[in-house]
C-alpha cells in the first residue's frame, strides 16, 4: 500500500501532464491559459512534497495568480478575430511531438541510469524564516539585483506601451 | 683521241641546255628580241653539236682500226648493290654516223623549223622540245650502257608526245600525242623487259653487271648456255629488245602511231618521225648485234615482220591522198627495209639504209611541209598540182628525192636498197627478196604518184591559194636543197664490191658492227660446230676478239661468186621500179581517164576502200583491246564508286551514328548531372536556408533535433 | 517519488514545454510553454535541494527556485509589453505571420 505523499505524487503528476497537454494541444487559446493555471497549481504541490513550503505559496501567489493573469489578460487583449480555426496537428506539429517524446525518453534514459547519491532527506521543516535569512545573507546581491530587475521591466513595460501612440 | 674525249661529252648536253634556256625564258627572249633571234638561239646549240660531231668524225678517221672505240667516262650513275652503272659515252664509228645524221640533219631541220613556225605564238616552246629531243636522241646514241641508252629512249618517246601534240588546243592532236606515247609504251615494256633479264642474268653469273656493252659483248658467250623459261635466254632477249623497236620504229603490230603523229608540225615529222627516233630501233639492233648473231630465231622473226611491214605499209600508201600521211607510210615501209636487212645479218646494209633514208625522207618531208605552209595548211594532194612552176627549188628537191628513194641509179637510195635486196636474197630466202621486190615497185609507183599530183598537170587549186603561193624563204627551202643533194650523192660512200667500190662504209663500221656473210641460222650452226671442236680439241683457243667475232666463216663471202647473181637483180629492181614509176605517170599525167577507168569497176573500188582505211588496222585496235579495256575501266570506275565511295559514306555514317550518340549521352546524362548537380545545390541551399529562418520556433525546435540526433550518435558510438 | 522520480517529472514538463514553444504559432501560448520550462527547471532545483543538499546551506536550491519565480514574473511583463506592441502595430501576434525581420 502506498504512502499518502507517494498518492500525493502521482496525484500532482497526473494533474501536471495531463492538463499541460491540454495546455499544449488545445485549439483555444483561452482553454491553455486557464489550463496553465492548473499546472502551476500542480508544480505547487511538487513543491510541498519537497518541502518548500514556502516556495509553493511564492509560486501560487505570483507564478499562478500574477503570470498567468498577465497571460490571461494578454490572451484576452490580442486575440485573433481575423484567423480562422486552423488545426494544431500539422505535420509539424506531429514531428515536434516523436521528438519531444524523443527527448523525454532520452531524458528519462539519463536520469534512471544515473548514480544519484543515496541521501535520506531528514524532517520537513518551516523554510520561511531560513529563506528570509538567506535573502537577506548570503544572496542579498541577487536580490538586490532582481528587485533592480524588476524595476527595469516595470519601466520598459510602461515604456513599451507608450510607445504605441 | 683526246680531241674526242673533250668534245663528245658537250654534243648531247649542249642541246638540254638550250632546252632550257628556250623553255624557261623563251617566252621573254621571244617578246622582247623577236623572232629571229629566238629561232637562232634555238638552232645555236644544234649547229654547235653538230660541228662537234663531224669534228669527232674527221678525228676518228684518223686513228688506227682498232683504237677506234672510245669510251668516255664522267661519272658513277647507279651504285645498287650489285648494279654499278656508270655516266659513259661510247664514241665508235656507229655512233660516229649517228651522231652525223642526228646533228647535221637536226641542224637543217631547226633552221627549217625557224620558217615553218613563222607567226606561231609558240615558238620558243618549239624549239625548246626540239633541243630537248636532241639531247635524248644523242644520250641515245652515246650511251654506253643499257641504262643510258634506254633514257635516251624514253626522251625521245616523251619529245615525241609533245611534239606531236604541239598543237594540243586542237583535241585531235592531243589525241595523237597520246597514242604515239601509248603505242611507244608498249614496246617500251619489251625493251625494259629484255634490259631486266640481262641485268638479272649478268648479276647472277658475274657477280656484278654495269649493263655496258662492252660487258655484254664480252659475255655472250656464257649467256648463250643459259636459258629463261624453257627458251633459250639470248632468244628471249632478242625478241624482248624487238618489242621495243616495234613500238619505236613503227613494225607491225606497233606502226599506228606513226601516221597519226603527222598532226603534229612537219619539222617534227621530218626529224623525228623519218630521220631519227623511228630509226633508234635500227640502231639498238646494231648495237647488240652480237646478241642477235647468237639468236637466229628471232631473225626469223624479225624478218617475216618486217617484210610483211614493208610491203603490207607500201600499198597503204598507195591509196592515201594526205601529202604527209603517204610520207607517213613510206617511212613505215622503209623502216621495214632496214629491220629485214638486219634480220639478215646485214648490220651495216641497214644502218647504211638509215643514212640514206634519213636524207631523202627529211628532204621529202621538209618540202611537204613547204608546199602546205605555201597554200596556207592544205595537205589534200587533190587539190595541188602544177606547183613545180610556183615553187620550183621544193619541187626539184623533192623529185631528186624522189629519185632517190626510188632507187634511181647511181642515188643514194640505188646503192642502200639493192645492198639490202641482195642481202635477202643470198643470206635470207627468195621469198623475202621478193617481198621486198615488189615494195620497191610500189614504193616508186606511190611516190611518183605524190610528185605528179603535187607539182605537174594542171591546177586543182582556187583562184585565191594559186594566186597567193610562191617559194617559201630561204631559211625553210636551203635545207631542203641540201639534203636533197645529200640524197643523191651519199651513195658513194658505200658502193658495194660488184659495182666496182670497196663497201667503205660497211669497212668503216666493222669493227663494231660485224655482218654476217651467211644467213643467220647458218651462221648459228656453224658457230656451235666450232665451239663443240674446241671443247674436243680441249685446246686453250683463245679466239674471242673483244669486237665478237662471231662470224664463222671470216673475210670476204665464200668461194661462190655471186657477181653475176648481183647483177641479174640489181637490173631487175631497177627495171621494175622504172615500170612502175612509168605507170605513175600514165596514170596521173598521161591518161587520167584510163585511172578513172579501172578505179570505176567494184573490185578496185573495194580494193581501194580497203587501203584507203589502212586495212581497218585501227578500226581492229579499237575494237579487240580499247573496247574491252574501256569497260574494264567503267567496271573500275564503278567499283570505285560503289565499294570505295560506298565505304567512305559508310564511314561517314558510322560517324554521324556515333556522334549522335555522343550528343544524347552528353545532353542527357552529362547535361543531367550538371543539372542534377544544380537542383541538388538549389534544393539543398533551400533547405539550408529554411533552418536561417528568423524564427525563433525553428531554431529551438532544430536545435532539439540536433540535441537528439547527438545524443543518439553518442549512445550509439560510444556506448 | 525519490529524487529520480521528481526529475523524470521535471523531464516531462520540460518536454512538454518544449513542444508547446517549437509548435504553438500564438506568442502568447509561446510564452506558456516558456513558463512551462522555468517551471521544469525550478522543480529540478527544490528537488536536488531536498534530495542532495550543498554543504552551504539545505536551501540553495530554493532560493533558485524563488529567484526563477521572480525572473519568471518580470519576463512574462516585459514580453507581454511587446505582444501588446506588436499587436497594435499588426493587429496580430501569430509568429508565424511575423516575419519581416527575417533575412
């Protein structure tokens, strides 16, 4: 019988591919986008079965709820009128997906037959106060940076916008 | 002796030199000094050589007997393994007498000739052939060896051609030219046969052979045992030598030429075609008389031939009425006289007739052709008469030529003619005499015919060429004159033994022309008795003379005198050519009617047709061999045609098959490859270029593939 | 779960990103597949971060992870700008139809 965190897993597993596929392969635009939602909500759940608690917040807040809005709202603001309902599975389309299953398989190859080192991970603990410390520490130039980062891309989105008229 | 051996070396190259000079720049001396110095330029060289010749004459007289041949060497000629012929000239009393007749009556024949071809715009050309036929003539007649003598031969076959074809833009003399070479050729095969075997023979026995006479003459002996295809090798090789003389001289079957050859200027007929080429036969024979001494049988031939010759021509001239072509046949006949003395073994009675024969033909000619310039190129003896009164200094030459030939007596032609006919008579057989008997009759009646329709009775010509005749200047009527004088009175050197004379001339060729004083298959027999009792005997008899003295019974004739003999048919000719020089002129000047009287019957009406049309001798010719020969050459031609032409076509198809093969192959597969290598470069750049799209989707999506195929490569490769 | 199971996991979602990016002709779903990527990558940092921790601190792996959240987040503004840009100016965003820089 199963573990409750390995059902858990397989959960999250299922809920992660199978509506990324719907992400890649649906012909609504609009479809993929809330789709995405799901997947990040599912990446969030990887997460805490790492035991990042607080990365898993992080992602729901500002992966889940700011990008994907943004990509909703873009979504929503460009969408082709003019376009008629083209279907997705080209020859194109087909070859990129024998190669994506490819490269899982490679993928899936490499990472089976590595020596990973055989370490018992010790209890979950609370990350926030760690992670804060660290920020704040050790990586306070990266952070420094990023928020300098964000910054810039606040301007040259506003700049960019503007620049329309 | 030295004298000699200075000068004769000039006599035949003196003429080539001319020969040139008229031929290459004659046509400028001709245009810028006029006539009479080209045509004195043209008999200078002539006239030197002919100097020479009497010169070396008077020199030879003086010498001793038996000093009297002299071989004058220049220079090596032919150096071929074992045939080692030298440039010589061998000057003895036979080429002594030739070299006159050749020389002085060329001489006369080209001052002559300088009148003949007044106004002839190629008169340069002219007398650089003449001087070129001299040149060979004379190379000839010097010639010591086989080799030279046969170049000389063939010089003269050449003059001869382009004499007579003198006048080519008229296609019948083309046509004549080309048939005295033709006809000329075909004796020369025998001639050229016969110098073959010998050569092949003396190379054989002796180890080396320079082809001289001399050699020849000394190894007859030797040659005598061989024999040449089941024949004995000396016959063989007489018969060989004839075939030439044939053709040369005009015998049967090889006279056709010789009428024909009238087309050509009457110098030409008078030199060459009376006096000196046709004659080159007479002395080829006495030149090797040796080698006939030994081969009675082809006497016996040569003898029938030339009877049958003599008389068969005799009544062809007859019934001609072309001034020339009756000449043309008398000389025919005559020629026939000579051959039968010399198949008789009389060499000196022959070569005597040439001399005689020269003089009064070329007299006879030469007037011809003064009388046919006077009336403006007629040559039909039915439209002459009466001319003796116009033309008085031809026509007298020409009947004391006439007389001479005749055998008038006391001419020239009286002692030479009955010198043969007692020849023939004694050493021969009857039948020849008679032969010849009656020729003679025929040849005075022919020729007083030609001299009663020429120059007596009265005019056959019109108003305008009577009124516009007259003698001829005197460059073109002396020469004439003087030969005619020569006909009367050469005779004198040889008047024969019964006659009260001592024979000087047949003397004076002894030592190199022997007669024989029996017939000649008597003479044979009797050498070959002599020649088993010296091998009896087994003594050395050391009894060769270089001169061959093959005569078995030495001196004089036999103890049988024959004065009476001689007498009896000395008259008889000459009481019969009297008759029938008679009957000319009953016939002609006389009684015309009776003439027309007895020509009006068939018969002679058929007769006549018949020897007006030379027996349809030509007519046969042309038949039996030019037809045949004709469509043998169509067959050739058509081969040729076919076969020859049909596989150059062929190789020309196989040509264009081959090139049009090569074109497909290189259009399609070539030009497909380089198509091909295009497309593949154009589809490939296409394709390449696909992966430089600026989209980002394909570079991602092209490098994952990449990513793959590596990681494939590398799991495959490297385990 | 175990390491190599998170990791198999990460491998799919970045393979499907990767289909999504190379086959979409939207640049919006391309910027979904590019989420899908980050995403992949940041669950193969906070899986090694539990699985083999560095000697500095358990953590290093997810602070990439926030780090790649925040990078995430300022990349889908800017792109989102020029989408919105381009859309104005071509009043379309297919990729495929925007080709006029190419060479």
């Amino acid at each position: 019988m199963m573990g409750i965190p390995e059902l858990f897993f397989y959960f999250f597993t299922l809920m992660v591919i199978g509506i990324g596929c719907v992400v890649a392969f649906s012909k609504n635009l609009l479809r993929s986008a809330f789709a995405l939602f799901f997947v990040l909500f599912g990446v969030a759940g990887f997460y805490v079965l790492l035991g990042a608690d607080f990365l898993a917040i992080v992602q729901i807040m500002v992966y889940a709820g700011g990008v994907n809005v943004l990509l909703i709202f873009g979504t929503m603001l460009t969408a082709d009128i003019s376009t008629p309902k083209t279907s997705n599975l080209s020859f194109q389309g087909a070859l990129t997906v024998v190669a994506g299953v490819t490269l899982f398989v490679i993928l899936a190859v490499i990472i089976n037959s590595g020596n990973w080192p055989t370490y018992v991970p010790g209890e979950m603990m609370a990350t926030t106060k760690d992670l804060g410390r660290l920020l704040l520490k050790e990586y306070v130039l990266p952070f420094e940076v990023v928020s300098f980062l964000l910054l810039a891309s606040i301007i040259s989105a506003i700049v960019l916008v503007q620049r329309g008229d | 002796m030295s004298h000699i051996q200075s000068v004769i070396p000039f006599v035949p190259i003196l003429p080539l030199f001319g020969a040139l000079v008229m031929g290459l720049l004659g046509k400028k001396i001709y245009t810028k000094f006029g006539e009479n110095v080209t045509g004195i330029l043209g008999c200078s060289m002539p006239f030197i050589s002919a100097v020479f010749a009497v010169t070396s004459f008077i020199a030879i007289n003086g010498l001793d007997v038996t000093e009297r041949i002299i071989r004058i060497n220049l220079m090596n000629w032919v150096t071929v393994a074992d045939l080692q012929v030298e440039w010589t000239f061998r000057y003895d009393p036979l080429s002594a007498i030739m070299l006159l007749v050749v020389t002085i009556i060329g001489t006369l024949i080209h001052i002559y000739g300088m009148g003949y071809m007044h106004g002839d715009k190629s008169f340069s050309r002219f007398f650089a052939y003449m001087n070129l036929f001299l040149a060979s003539m004379l190379l000839l007649v010097l010639g010591d060896n086989l080799i030279i003598m046969f170049l000389g031969w063939e010089g003269v076959g050449l003059c001869s051609y382009l004499l007579i074809g003198f006048w080519f833009s008229e296609k019948q003399n083309a046509v004549a030219g080309k048939k005295a070479f033709i006809v000329n050729r075909i004796g020369d095969l025998g001639f050229l046969t016969g110098i073959l075997i010998v050569a092949y023979f003396s190379m054989t026995l002796f180890g080396s052979t320079n082809l001289s006479f001399v050699e020849f003459q000394g190894n007859i002996d030797v040659l005598a045992e061989q024999t040449i295809w089941g024949l004995p090798l000396l016959e063989v090789i007489a018969v060989c030598f004839f075939i030439g003389a044939m053709g040369k001289s005009a015998q049967i079957p090889l006279y056709v030429w010789l009428p024909d050859a009238m087309a050509g200027p009457t110098p030409v007929s008078a030199l060459i075609h009376a006096a000196t080429m046709v004659t080159a036969g007479v002395y080829m024979m006495g030149r090797v008389f040796f080698l006939y001494t030994m081969a009675p049988h082809a006497l016996g031939f040569i003898s029938i031939i030339a009877a049958l010759t003599c008389f068969m021509s005799a009544t062809i001239g007859m019934a001609q009425f072309d001034i020339k072509k009756v000449l043309a046949y008398s000389t025919v006949s005559q020629l026939g006289y000579m051959f039968l003395a010399m198949s008789v073994g009389a060499f000196s009675a022959g070569i005597f007739h040439l001399l005689t024969h020269a003089a009064f033909k070329a007299a006879l000619f030469m007037g011809s052709g003064s009388i046919i310039v006077a009336l403006h190129h007629k040559q039909d003896m039915r439209e002459m008469g009466g001319l003796l009164k116009k033309m008085p200094i031809t026509g007298y030459s020409m009947i004391a030529a006439t007389l001479a030939i005749m055998g008038f007596p006391l001419t020239s032609g009286f002692f030479s003619k009955d010198e043969i006919l007692w020849k023939a008579f004694i050493q021969g057989s009857p039948m020849l005499w008679l032969v010849g008997f009656v020729a003679a009759g025929i040849t005075s009646f022919y020729m007083w015919r030609l001299v009663f329709m020429t120059f007596f009775g009265e005019t056959r010509m019109d108003e305008h060429t009577w009124d516009h005749c007259k003698e001829q200047p005197k460059r073109t009527v002396v020469p004439i004159a003087i030969l005619a004088i020569a006909a009367l009175t050469i005779g004198f050197w040889n008047v024969p033994h019964f006659l009260g004379g001592h024979s000087n001339f047949t003397h004076f060729l002894d030592p190199v022309v022997h007669d024989l004083s029996s017939s000649p298959m008597e003479n044979y027999r009797k050498l070959q008795l002599i020649k088993e009792k010296e091998q009896q005997s087994s003594t050395d008899h050391a009894a060769k003379s270089e001169s061959g003295h093959q005569d078995a019974s030495a001196g004089h004739e036999g103890a049988v005198d024959h004065t009476a003999l001689e007498w009896g048919l000395m008259a008889a000719s000459v009481a019969w050519t009297f008759f029938t020089g008679f009957l000319a002129y009953i016939f002609y000047m006389r009684n015309p009617k009776a003439r027309e009287q007895i020509m009006a019957s068939a018969f002679a009406q058929k007769i006549f047709l018949v020897l007006n049309n030379k027996y349809y001798v030509d007519e046969f010719y042309e038949a039996v061999v030019l037809t045949p020969i004709r469509k043998l050459f169509d067959f050739l031609g058509a081969f040729d045609g076919m076969i020859v032409d049909g596989l150059v076509n062929f190789a020309g198809f196989m040509g264009r098959i081959t090139s049009s093969f090569v074109g497909i192959f290189d259009n399609e597969i070539i030009d497909g490859l380089a198509n091909g290598a295009g497309w593949g470069a154009q589809a490939g750049g296409k394709g390449a270029s696909s992966l430089q799209s600026g989209k980002i989707q394909t570079i991602i999506g092209s490098s994952l593939v990449i990513f793959i195929i590596l990681v494939a490569c590398v799991v495959l490769f490297l385990g | 779960m175990g390491l190599t199971g998170f990791l198999t996991v990460s491998a799919a979602l970045f393979t499907l990103g990767m289909v999504i990016f190379i086959s979409r002709k939207n640049a919006i779903a391309i910027l979904m597949g590019v989420e899908l990527l980050l995403n992949a990558a940041a669950l193969n940092f906070v899986a090694f971060a539990r699985f083999t921790p560095s000697q500095a601190s358990q953590l290093d792996g997810q602070i990439f992870a926030v780090f790649i959240v925040l990078l995430a987040a300022a990349e889908a503004v800017v792109a989102l700008a020029i989408a919105l840009s381009v859309y104005k100016e071509f009043h379309q965003v297919r990729a495929d139809k925007l080709v006029s820089l190419k060479g």
